[in-house]
C-alpha cells in the first residue's frame, strides 16, 4: 500500500538535477513546510518541517526549468522513508515524497504555465515494415544478379 501525501510549503534549496542518460533524469530538492499560528492576535512561525522531494524523467527536466529556491508550490506524491549508515556507522533515515505532481501554490503568488513539447513518434505499420523489407530484398537480390551477370 502507498502513503500518498500532498504538501504545500517552500522551496528550500536549489534543485538538484542529474541526467543519467537522454531518457532518464533525477531533480531533487528540500521542502521547508512552516505552520503559522496565532497567539495574542500576532502571527506566529511554528517548527519548520524539513523533507526532500525527488521526482524523474520528463518532470525533472519541468522542475528544473520551473520552480526556485523560496517558491511556494503544492508537491503530490508518494511518501518513502530511505534508510542508510553513514560514515561513523550511524543508522539514519529520511522521509522522501516521490513526486507525481508539483506546482506553484496559486494561492500565493501567479504562475504561467507553458505546454512541454514532445517529441513526435512516428507510427508505423507492420504492413509497412514489411512491405519495406521485401522492397529491400528485392533491390538485394537485384544486386547480386548483376555482379553474377557482369563477372561471367
């Protein structure tokens, strides 16, 4: 079962973007989520909650063209906890959201929105696969007639 979490708060650190190869890519990024509060009519800063989101492939390269350290944005996505030993020998551990979906909260500032341009795949048949293989057979087999015509 997934823990699916939405968050909302500000963009903490620089996006971290690494492209591993031309289809996959990994951008990251600290999450700073503060509760306001009052008390005795004044507003209160609360404890701030610190957790990375991380998120791949075509929203990666989105995030690191869109969104900012201090941005306010709305992050979607599935929560993970990822577990490692550090150099001393310490267990540690880190609450990570797998981002499905991220944006600019709307509620606190304006956003514009462009459209990612895919690249355009062209369909294509068996028919035509196979009509192309037979035309290149042919011309093969058109080849070989000749060299055996001219060699004799």
């Amino acid at each position: 079962m997934d823990a699916q979490i939405w968050m909302t708060g500000n963009v903490g650190s620089e996006v971290e973007f690494r492209q591993v190869r031309d289809d996959l890519a990994f951008a990251s990024f600290r999450l700073a989520c503060t509760p306001r509060t009052r008390k005795a009519g004044d507003w209160v800063d609360g404890e701030t909650t610190w957790i990375a989101v991380s998120c791949s492939r075509s929203m990666a390269d989105h995030v690191k063209s869109s969104i900012g350290k201090g941005d306010p944005v709305i992050v979607v996505g599935r929560l993970r906890t990822t577990r490692w030993t550090d150099t001393q020998g310490v267990d540690q551990e880190r609450m990570i959201i797998e981002a499905t979906s991220i944006g600019h909260d709307l509620s606190r500032g304006t956003s514009a929105f462009r459209k990612a341009i895919r690249p355009v795949v062209e369909e294509v048949s068996v028919g035509n696969i196979i009509a192309a293989t037979e035309a290149q057979s042919d011309a093969d087999d058109a080849d070989e007639s000749d060299v055996g015509s001219s060699a004799a």
